[in-house]
C-alpha cells in the first residue's frame, strides 16, 4: 500500500532485503534437506575425480568473504599454495570445506582465527580446519553427527542452523571414501578433521 511513500523508498529496499535474505535461508535449509535424504538414501550422483585442494579452497573462501569479513576472522591456510591433491567428487569437496569452514567462522570469536592445514598420510590426505570458539563437551560430539541434532550447549543453541551441516561433510566423506572426525575441548574450539583419498 505504499504507506511509507512512493515505491522506492530505502525502507522498501529494505523489506526486499530481509525477504530476499530469508528466501536464501529457507533455500539452503531445503537443499540441505535433499541432501541429507539423498545421501541417507545412497542416491548420489558424486563422480571422484584428482582434484586440488588449492583450487577447492579458494573456491570456498571466495564464497564466503562476506562471512568471514563481517566477523573479522582471519583465515590461516598453512602451506598456501602447495596443498597436497586429492580424489574427490567437486562438488561434494567443496561441500565439505564450505560447511566445515563457515561452522569454524560462526563459531570463531570477533577477530578470532581459523586454522586450515591438510598433508599426506598413508593412504590418504588429512586437512585439518580448527577455531578459536568456545569448543563444546566431547560427550556432546557424536550428537552433532546426527541430522537435526544440536548440542545442548550455549555454542550450538546460539546459532540459526538446523544441524544439517556436520551430518552432510560426514555422510559425503563417507560417500567419497574418507571420513570426517571432530575433537573439542571447553574452551579449546573444535577442531574437524577429514580424510579423503590422495590424488
């Protein structure tokens, strides 16, 4: 009904803006939830191909520079530009650190540091991403692997997601044949750790 004025006005583009916002929400909550019942399921479409991690990475980082900006965080790639290869669906790789890495920066304090680091082990390549938050009880660990399960702390309680990102990395890890692992103290942040198969 234009009751603040003519269309146009800067309050009308911002009602644009927190609709247009929570349509991307709901979307990524949807898309979230295809994936789940499509990995659950065992109907993925992942094709593993060599893939290098530098390339994924920037990838993501790309994707997530508003985040990422907005906290302040800064992003500590250990050995920037001579990460190891690895054999791995595209998409899903991307998944995978885009999930791991915005959970690290959500968590992260203002002006806090996210740690990525990935080498060689046998049979395999482990990348590493830890933060500086407020880690969580180990015995709330497993809970945050199940879809929809959050844990009972302040940390995970404070945050707008559904608990759809840790299960998916490590349904998709699984999928590519690796696995993802998470290890956290009170205090200590959380640190995630995958391994997927070397290039």
């Amino acid at each position: 009904k234009e009751l603040c004025g003519p269309l146009g006005s800067p309050q009308y583009r911002e009602y644009a803006e927190h609709v247009r916002l929570s349509g991307l929400k709901l979307l990524r909550l949807v898309n979230q939830v295809l994936e789940i019942a499509r990995l659950e399921g065992h109907v993925t479409d992942l094709d593993p191909t060599p893939e290098l991690l530098d390339h994924a990475v920037d990838d993501v980082l790309d994707s997530l520079r508003d985040e990422i900006s907005s906290k302040g965080v800064r992003i500590n790639v250990q050995d920037e530009g001579r990460l190891p290869g690895v054999v791995a669906d595209p998409r899903g790789l991307r998944t995978v650190l885009t999930n791991l890495l915005q959970n690290a920066v959500t968590f992260s304090p203002e002006g806090g540091e996210v740690r990525l680091s990935a080498r060689r082990i046998p049979g395999g390549v482990r990348i590493q991403i830890e933060d500086d938050g407020e880690g969580i009880d180990p015995a709330e660990l497993p809970r945050l692997m199940r879809p929809f399960e959050q844990g009972q702390n302040a940390l995970t309680r404070s945050t707008e997601g559904a608990g759809l990102g840790l299960p998916i990395v490590f349904l998709l890890c699984q999928a590519m044949g690796g696995g993802l692992r998470l290890a956290s103290e009170p205090g200590q942040g959380l640190k995630a750790e995958v391994v997927l198969p070397a290039a």
